[in-house]
C-alpha cells in the first residue's frame, strides 16, 4: 500500500492548478493532493486510489493515471482492510473547500461529513486531529516513519 503525493506541473495552465498552487504556496511545499494507493501496476503506472478530490466532489475510489512526473509514491504500513472500510462508509462525502480557509485561519477548520484529502487519509488510518494534517506535512511525517 502506498501513498501517492501529487505535484502540479508549472506549464499547466494556472487555471487548471489555482487551487493546487495556494495549497503549495500556503503549505511550504511542493505537493498539494495525496491519494491512498490500494493496487498499481508499476509498468502502466495505473492504479486503484481513494481521496477526497475537488475535482471529483469529494470522498471517492477511483482508477487513476499516475504520471510519473506528477507524483511521488510513499510506502505505507496500516490496516488496510480498516482505511479501505472507512473509504467504503464515507464514499460520496463532500469536499470540504471551506477547510482549505483552516489552512489559513484555524477556526474554520472542520465541517461534520466534508473531507480534503489529507484529512481523509488520516482519518481512516485512526490518526487524531486529521483536520490539521496538509499533504505536505503528511508527506514528511510519512516518509520519516512509514505510518500515521
């Protein structure tokens, strides 16, 4: 099981990646999305992920192209059969836009039933006060010790 960090490309157009790049910006850091990565075939780069996803609504499991220049991979040690159970529950859950305001002003930081994608993750490996987690930094504590 893997963690999947994504990193805009500069040359995509700045209406494409304007979410993505104040997430970068506000959180010091390169990446601005994070999937969790159920199964992935490493020669076509394809795999079955789960996230909360602007782009998609909210909490979802989907296949997905990875582009390798796009996304870094991370392994991960957890329960799986716990985190994909979370996903199955909470599947169709909104997108918390108004969570992307908590990087910026604490207080706003969590709505009942509404996800970003760090959060998400978080939440279904058991992690405490997910709502405080960026991709960013979850990619550096993930990286450091290979779990929540």
């Amino acid at each position: 099981m893997h963690l999947a960090f994504y990193r805009y490309s500069k040359s995509d157009s700045i209406f494409k990646t304007f979410i993505d790049r104040i997430i970068c910006w506000w959180t010091c850091g390169p990446y601005s999305h994070v999937e969790i990565v159920w199964s992935l075939d490493f020669e076509k780069m394809i795999g079955i992920s789960s996230s909360s996803s602007p782009r998609d609504g909210g909490v979802r499991t989907k296949e997905i192209y990875f582009d390798s220049d796009k996304w870094t991979f991370v392994e991960i040690c957890g329960n799986e059969l716990k985190a994909k159970e979370w996903f199955l529950e909470h599947s169709g859950e909104k997108y918390d836009f108004t969570a992307i305001l908590g990087y910026l002003w604490r207080p706003l930081n969590k709505h009942n039933n509404k996800w970003i994608c760090s959060e998400s993750i978080c939440e279904a490996f058991g992690a405490n006060d997910s709502w405080r987690y960026d991709p960013n930094l979850l990619f550096n504590l993930i990286s450091k010790n290979n779990r929540l």
